[in-house]
C-alpha cells in the first residue's frame, strides 16, 4: 500500500510539472466540491502526500509578495546603476547578468497571472510613462539642458516602461493561445488511473525517454525550419524595406534620438552601405525573438508535451548568443525574449522544475559560484 502511495504521489508530482505557479489545478483533472475538501483535508493532515493546491499562496488582496519583492529588488538595484554609474561600469552583484533580465521575465510571468483586459493594463504602465518622462524633462529643464537633440536620453530609464506596452500588446494574441493550448491540455483524458488520498482523478503514465526524445526532436524541427523560413524573408524583404526607410522618410526621427545613437550604434548621415550593414546586424539578431514566437505558437499545436516548449525555447536562444555575436542594438531583442519566456512558463510550465529546483536548493552556492566565474565582474 505504501508503495502504491509513493507511486500515486509521484504520478500526482510528474503531473504538476506543467503546472502554473500561481494555478492550483492539476491539467486533466476534473475536481467536484467534495474531492476538493478531501484534498484539503489530506495537505492539512499529512505533508508526505504531494499538495494539489497552489504552489504559491497570495495574501488577503490577492497579491503575490514573492514577486513583489523580486520587482522592489530589482528596481532598486536598476536605481543603483544609474545613481552611481560606475556600480554599473563594475558590474557591482553582477547586475547587468541578471536584474533587467529578471524584471522583464517577471513582466511576463505577471502579465499571464493577470485577467485585466489588455487596454486597462497598458493604460496603467502609459500613466506611469507619461508621469516618470514629465519628471525627467522637468528636471532636464531644470538643468539647463537641451532636450530637442537628445530625446531619447531623456525619456532615459522609462524606455523600458513603454518597451514593455509594446511587448505585451505584440504578446497578446499569445496570451490567448497559450490560454487555450492549457485549457485543452486540462481537458484531455490521461490513459492511465490513480488514486491519491482516495480522490479519483486521472494522471499520466510515466514519460519514456524515447517520448520525450520524439517531442523535442518535433521542437528541434520547428526551430530549424522557422529559422531558416526568417533568414530568407530578412534578406529578400525586410532589408530592402527598412534601408529605404532609415535612409529616406525615417531619417529625421534617427537624428532626434542625439547622442544615444552613439551608444545603439545607429550609423551616422544617410549613407546607405553603413545602414545596409546596420539593418543586417539588426536583422539577424531579431531572428532569435522572431523564431521564438514561432516556436510557441506551432510547437504547442503538435506536441504532447508542452513543458518541453521551455527546453525548446532556451536551445534556439542560447544556440545563437553561443554562436553569433549580438551588439548592443539587442538590449530591448534581449528584453522582449524575456518577457515572451515569462508569459509562456506561466502557461505551459517546464519540464523537470521539481527536479531543477531541488538540485537548485541543495546547491545554490555552487550555481553562484558557477555564475561569478562565468559572469564579467568589471568592464
């Protein structure tokens, strides 16, 4: 008996893999009023049996305080940076390897947990936009300094409130799919039975390695041919569009970023030869955030295991930063890839996070010091 307990509970745990953090149903589960009450009756009174319920408790508001503090440290830490330049130049706590790259992945994580209608939510972040540039003119006028040769400097630090609006209103139509691609896979029949805590509820067999091996070979195919497909459309179409425009109608609007096209290595004058190099560099590093949309939205539509779509997705991002070198015009590249990578584990969760976490809270120490040997301390 005990056996068969340890094993339901291990179905019951491989099942909540592709679990949401903030979701407390288990995908293909259909629950009634007293299965519920038995589950919660059996958390309360035995911690050995895996809880059904959420990973994550929000308090009384409904707000989750984890993430909240991740935000306040990051934002913190940002407001470091920028106060004092050469914690940045430094690479103080290793800052630039992971505090925007977290915020932008909580960004998306949040934005699923979200049920706000899409134009509420991105009025809220424009109403912080418009307050946050109001107090960087009023102080840039203070300072005596010129704000039509420089506009992006001085919207500064609030590029990334409204990088973020342009993120979540590209990631919407997403949002839904990923929604549906979840809700389909809760629907779904598991072929075998268990029974936990005397709930009856069905859960999946244990996944075989040449299953898993299947569905990522599928995902490894999406990857190949979506990044072959935009490498041809980037050379044949694009390029030729976005030269003619940079060179012609757009040409006044790059003059009036100022000084910050030093820093995002926008050519100098209209000569089409440098924006053609330029609008080629550009082009091949949109590829990674490009064929990552179209990983989500046709790997979720033929595997069996959506917690693989994450393992798919990390492979084609970290193939090309391994392989290809990426300027500084990838930072907001960087930033969307974030936040789609946030939005799509809330839906879709990952494959092996228990086991990852595990090992993560055994070890932590020797992942940090793994990261500050491979991390640049200082520029």
């Amino acid at each position: 008996m005990l056996k068969n307990a340890a094993h339901s509970s291990r179905d019951m745990e491989s099942c909540q893999e592709a679990q949401p953090l903030l979701d407390g149903k288990v995908p293909g589960i259909s629950y009634t009023a007293q299965d519920s009450q038995k589950i919660l009756a059996q958390d309360s009174a035995s911690p050995s049996v895996t809880s059904s319920g959420p990973y994550l408790h929000a308090d009384h508001n409904g707000h989750y305080p984890c993430l909240d503090v991740v935000r306040i440290l990051c934002v913190f830490l940002c407001v470091v940076d920028h106060g004092g330049t050469k914690f940045g130049v430094w690479n103080t706590m290793y800052v630039q390897s992971w505090v925007l790259q977290y915020l932008y992945y909580v960004c998306g994580f949040v934005f699923g947990v979200s049920s706000r209608p899409l134009l509420s939510y991105c009025s809220r972040l424009g109403l912080y936009f418009v307050i946050g540039v109001g107090v960087n003119l009023c102080a840039w006028s203070i300072a005596g300094m010129t704000v039509r040769t420089n506009i992006f400097g001085m919207v500064f630090q609030f590029w990334f409130v409204f990088g973020l609006i342009i993120f979540l209103c590209a990631l919407a139509p997403m949002k839904r799919c990923l929604a549906n691609a979840r809700d389909a896979a809760r629907s779904m029949p598991w072929p075998s039975v268990s029974n936990v805590a005397g709930v009856s509820a069905n859960f999946p067999e244990k996944e075989g390695g040449w299953e898993v091996a299947r569905e990522l070979s599928k995902g490894i195919l999406v990857m190949t041919v979506s990044s072959g497909i935009i490498h041809v459309l980037n050379k044949l179409v694009a390029m030729p569009v976005l030269v003619t425009l940079f060179t012609g109608p757009l040409r006044p609007a790059m003059e009036s970023i100022g000084e910050s096209s030093k820093f995002w290595g926008l050519p100098e004058g209209d000569n089409r030869s440098d924006w053609e190099a330029f609008c080629s560099n550009w082009l091949r590093d949109t590829e990674v955030s490009v064929t990552n949309v179209f990983i989500v939205l046709i790997f979720i539509r033929i595997t069996s295991k959506l917690p693989l779509t994450m393992w798919v997705l990390f492979l084609n991002t970290y193939i090309h930063k391994c392989t290809l070198y990426r300027s500084q015009t990838c930072r907001m590249l960087n930033a969307f890839d974030y936040t789609l990578t946030g939005l799509a584990f809330h839906y879709l969760g990952i494959s092996g996070r228990r086991v990852i976490g595990e090992y993560l809270t055994r070890y932590w120490f020797l992942f940090l010091f793994t990261c500050s040997l491979l991390w640049q301390p200082g520029m």
